[in-house]
C-alpha cells in the first residue's frame, strides 16, 4: 500500500500521440494527481481526434499544450519551460511516427520539441498495430532510443483494436504508473545493491487436506520489498503464503514450508548485500504427515507430534558474510524489547523490527503498524504508528546507513 501522497512534489509530463490508446491515459492522469504529482500534458494534434485537450485539462487542472505557435497564457517559450519543468516525460500511448521521429531527431511539433529539449528521463510506451510493431523500421528505431538511454515500456499482447491480435497493445496502466513512481519517487540510494526479502506465513502440512500456518498476510514484507526496489535495489523475494499482490520489479520466489524458505534463503545469502526477514515462520512442523485425508472416524487420536523446523534467522546469522546487514522481526504478545534485544544478540543480528499483537492497527493483515527498531549498538526506537510502506521506508533508512 503506497502512501497517498507519494509523488507530492514531483513534476511529471505526459505526451499523447494519436493512437486508440489515448483513450486510457486520463485514468494514468487521476492516479498520478491523487498520489500528489503536478501533472501536464502534451498532445499531438492527431491525439486530439481521440481525446480532446479539455478532457486532460480537466483531470490535471492544468492547461494542455498542442500548438508550437498558440498565443502562451504567460511571457516564456512554452516548449523549452516544459523541458525544463518536468521531472520525467512519458510519451504514452507513443505512434511508429512519433518513436521514428524521436530516434531520428525530428522536431515539428509541441511533443517531440519537448523531448528534444528535455534533459530529464524519457519513457516511451509504444501503442500500435502488431505488424507496425515488429517492422524492421520501427525496432531500428526503438533500438535507437535505447541505446540513447530513453527507457522503452515494453507494449503488451493481446486483441488489438484493428481486430488483429498480438503485441502492440499499449501496456497496463498499472505498469505506467509504476514505471513512473520507480523514475520520480525516491533516490536510488539502493542501486546496485542486492536486498533479500522474506515475506507471509508458511505452510506445514498435516495431510494432503490440513496443515498448520499462522495469521500472517505478508503485507509488512511485500511493502519492504517494493519500497527496496522503488530505491534502486535488485530485490528477491521469498513468500510464504500472502494475501496481497507481488510488486512489480521484483524476483518472487515462492514458497511452501519452513523447510522450503530455509533453502530459499540460504542459497540466495552470499549474494545479498541485505537480507530482511520479516516473514512468520512455523517454528514447529508435524512430525508424520499422513499420506492421504485423515478420517475423523477413529483415525485422529487428537495428538499432532511436532518437531522443529530450521531457525532460519539463528542459520543466516551464523553464516552471515562481512558487511552483510542482517535484520529480523520479533512479533510479541508481552515483554516485547526484552524478548527482542535477546534475538537481537542471539541470533547475530544488525537489526530487529519489534511490534507487538496487543497494539492497535498493528500486527498481522493491518495496513498499518507500530514498531520498534533495534539496532546492535543499542540505540532503540519507538516509531509512531503509520502504514507498512513508511514503516519500510523508515527501516531502510537505517539500513542505508549501515551500508
């Protein structure tokens, strides 16, 4: 769950070319506007045919730009302070003319003098017919502008609005959105470095039908894993079972048991520059587990045998590697920084997440938490209580600085 305002501030600058796609670019406009972004739009004259300027205006609150030569509402070369005002420009949905125009340093319009003038980050989301997509022109092109260090939003496939089918469909808003909060939102202060997540409940099986698991939903661990790769990292992530979606950007791993985290784990930990576990693990498992659906008619005698899983923590913090940073969760019920500053040391740590099930909006399946955070040196801090993406944005913070 992202905060609501988490492009407040940001500047961000949409051009729309004269593709059916335009259709769907002013739902991307409201997204970026509730998260708090100032947003402004560029259009073509042949995305006017599709969506008019008003309708942009209307969902940015902002005028549209169309006309290289319309009279400016103030004093100033329109195109250069657009350049100059944006943080990143999205060309979505971009048309085989206006990516060819891009590659070949074309600039006859409002849009494409815009990108020739911007020293900021350009996303280009292509939108087009499958056989327009994979023309050797086209791909040359697209080739182009990455090779410029222009980022290309690959299209999607599926049932063109020609009727054909293939790829060439404008991509998901969903991943427009996200590319464009991965661009603006935060510093990449965690670039080039790897971050191994753990995140849900895992799963014991009792019989093929039962098993024995926990409360866990895993937002606390997904939302550590999307606020690393929102920060640059190359995020892997170990789930459990979850009640939420996997960002995007991220390696998912998904697994069932202790056993099978454990694994996980271990042969991803050398390679981690950070490992954050914050996963509820079974810490027993049965003992037998029965071969096929236990009868309750005389073939459960009430008794579950158990015996311990593998303490993953206790296991990475014994082979963890020089300036590897190690952070656990603790989940308490009474004596919570005791019971913490104990795993802490015990378990070779560099940092522990404390919170507690009596708090309120805090603990298991709650968008929000109130943790504690303690660190080796013995320093303690008591976090207000917000949701689980600012309670990982304020985890990473400290482990920034231990790295």
């Amino acid at each position: 769950m992202l905060n609501d305002k988490i492009l407040s501030g940001k500047h961000i600058l949409i051009g729309v070319c004269g593709g059916i796609a335009a259709y769907k670019i002013p739902d991307l406009i409201s997204k970026l506007v509730k998260l708090g972004a100032e947003v402004k739009v560029v259009m073509t004259h042949a995305a006017t045919e599709f969506v008019t300027p008003l309708t942009f205006q209307s969902m940015s609150h902002n005028p549209v730009a169309v006309d290289m030569f319309s009279e400016p509402v103030a004093w100033e070369i329109r195109h250069i302070s657009l350049a100059q005002w944006t943080d990143t420009l999205l060309v979505a949905p971009a048309t085989a003319n206006m990516i060819g125009k891009l590659a070949n340093g074309i600039a006859d319009d409002m849009l494409s003098t815009v990108a020739m003038a911007t020293r900021s980050q350009v996303l280009v989301a292509p939108a087009m017919n499958t056989a327009m997509y994979e023309n050797a022109a086209t791909q040359a092109n697209i080739k182009t502008l990455k090779e410029r260090g222009i980022k290309i939003i690959e299209p999607a496939e599926g049932r063109l609005a020609c009727g054909d089918s293939g790829k060439g469909k404008l991509a998901d808003i969903d991943v427009l959105l996200n590319s464009l909060i991965y661009e603006v939102a935060f510093e990449k202060d965690l670039s080039g470095k790897k971050v191994l997540v753990t995140a849900g409940a895992t799963v014991e099986s009792v019989d093929p039908v039962r098993f024995l698991t926990n409360h866990s939903s895993g937002k606390m661990g997904i939302e550590i894993a999307r606020a690393a790769q929102l920060r640059g990292a190359d995020v892997t992530l170990v789930c459990g079972n979850i009640s939420v979606e996997t960002p995007m950007g991220v390696n998912v791993i998904k697994v069932k048991s202790a056993q099978d985290m454990f694994d996980a784990c271990v042969s991803h930990q050398k390679e981690a520059d950070v490992i954050i576990k914050a996963a509820a693990v079974a810490d027993f498992k049965p003992k037998d587990v029965a071969d096929n659906k236990i009868k309750k008619e005389g073939g459960f005698e009430g008794v579950i045998r158990l015996e311990q899983n593998p303490d993953i923590l206790k296991y990475l913090g014994e082979h963890k590697p020089a300036g590897q940073i190690l952070v656990g969760f603790c989940m308490e019920t009474q004596d919570l920084i005791e019971n913490a500053k104990k795993k802490l040391d015990k378990k070779n740590l560099d940092m522990i997440v404390a919170n507690s099930l009596t708090e309120p909006n805090a603990g298991f399946k709650s968008d929000t938490n109130t943790v504690t955070i303690l660190d080796k040196t013995g320093k303690i801090e008591a976090l207000d209580n917000m949701s689980k993406f600012c309670v990982a944005q304020e985890l990473l913070d400290r482990v920034v600085k231990c790295l």
